[in-house]
C-alpha cells in the first residue's frame, strides 16, 4: 500500500483503491486484535492438571513440559499483540499519507481551477475592450 502512494500520481485512479485496501486491511486488523484477545483469555484461563501418580504418567507430564509450554504460548499472544499495535500504526501513517495526497491534488485542482478562472476573466477583459473598440 506504502509503495501505491508512493506513485498515486502517476496513477490518480489508484486513490479509490488504495482506501478500499486501507479499510479492507483495518477490518483484517480489527479481527486479529479479537482473535489475539480471544486467544490470550483462553490461556489465561487454561488450568494445567495436576502431576499424575502412575509413573508413565509422571514421564509423560514431564515430556509435555505444560507450564513452559503455557508460558511460550502466553509469549506468543504478547508479542502478537505488540505486532498488532505496530500493525494498526502502520495503518494510520498510510491513512495519513493518502489523506495528505488527496488534500495536495484538491489544492492542485483548485489552483487550476483559479488560474482558468482568471484567464477567463482576463479573456472576458479583452473581448469586452475589443467589443467597444469596434463600435
């Protein structure tokens, strides 16, 4: 999206798509900020059970290591959400940035719009001069 704004001008009619692609990408945001929430609530909540008594049971409690395993996977949901946080600013600098370009070619069409303004007024001038001139 950043290298489409880069170039919009070469390409004006990229405006509209790259905001479908900014609310396309905030809604994708949107739904990984819940699923990482989601997912965190779940491991917060998980209970890990108690060692068993059987011996095989004892080896495979041990083999599973469950509190590391639950404290890697509570990492992970931390880091998604650090990820997610960097996501949603990237979104709103690229927000600002095609906001930023459409307010540069609105004043560049109202510059326009006043230069064609004016060399019509100017043509009107001489046109009115040239009129009294013949009579």
């Amino acid at each position: 999206i950043r290298d489409l704004i880069s170039h919009v001008e070469e390409h004006p009619n990229r405006e509209f798509a790259i905001r479908d692609m900014l609310a396309s990408t905030a809604n994708q945001i949107s739904l990984l900020v819940e699923l990482q929430d989601y997912l965190r609530e779940s491991l917060l909540g998980f209970r890990i059970p108690p060692l068993p008594t059987e011996l095989s049971g004892r080896k495979m409690y041990s083999f599973m290591d469950l509190h590391k395993r639950l404290h890697d996977l509570l990492l992970r949901t931390t880091d998604m959400k650090s990820l997610l946080k960097g996501a949603q600013n990237e979104h709103l600098t690229l927000s600002k940035m095609i906001a930023a370009v459409s307010r540069s070619a609105l004043e560049d069409v109202a510059r326009q719009t006043t230069v064609n303004t004016d060399g019509l007024v100017a043509a009107s001038v001489i046109e009115a001069r040239n009129g009294q001139v013949r009579h």
